[in-house]
C-alpha cells in the first residue's frame, strides 16, 4: 500500500488472558477503504504473546483473530468493495469503469490491485 495514503490503526488483542506475557511481535494486515473523496488504508494491528505451559517444555502463540472479511485475501476492504459495485451497477453517471474513476480523483493508487478488482466486477456482468 502507498505510504502517502492515510492510516487507521486498530489495535485487536487476544480473548485469552494475557496479563503477564510479553508480547514477541505483530501481525498487521491492511485494507484498502474508502469514504467518499478518500481512499485510506485500514489497518489491524495484532499482538503476538507466547505462553509457556505449566511444564516449561511447550509453548503455545496467542494472537487475536481478524474481524470477518468479504474477500478474505483481497486488499479490498468492505467500505471500497460496497463503492466499486454500486458505481459499477447502479450509479449511472459511473460511465467509466470505477476503478478508472478512483485512479483520476485526487487518492491515486498507483499498483495492479486496482487492476485485478476492476477485472472480477467485469466478470459479475
């Protein structure tokens, strides 16, 4: 994701107790969304604890789990995924395809993803 676009962090931890545990990375994963005139990235940060078992010989990761997504291994997120199809279907000014139109508005994204999700509504007509 281009660095220039602005960035909503959320932070998610685990269900599981973790008082006491240090955490030994991060999980992020990012999403390209959209609110009128703006794309921005939203972004899941998810800390990664390890805990010990009672025998000290095993260890278990304890990471909390992504939210429920529409395309899980799309960078879409709903918010641009919901704008693409109502442009594509029911805007009748969309006469360009809406992934064009959002290259040309000011928030240009400038990568092959934009591509690729312009390609799968064409294959919904």
């Amino acid at each position: 994701m281009p660095e220039s676009l602005r960035r909503e962090v959320i932070e998610l931890m685990p269900k599981e107790d973790v008082e006491g545990l240090h955490p030994v990375g991060k999980e992020i994963t990012e999403k390209l969304e959209y609110r009128p005139s703006e794309l921005f990235v939203k972004q899941y940060v998810r800390p990664e604890y390890i805990k010990p078992s009672n025998d000290g010989l095993n260890a278990s990761r304890i990471i909390a789990s992504l939210p429920a997504m529409p395309l899980e291994k799309s960078v879409a997120g709903a918010s641009l995924l919901t704008h693409l199809l109502v442009s594509k279907f029911v805007d009748p000014s969309a006469c360009v395809s809406p992934v064009s139109h959002l290259q040309t508005s000011k928030c240009k994204h400038q990568s092959q993803h934009g591509k690729r999700l312009d390609k799968r509504c064409d294959e919904v007509d």
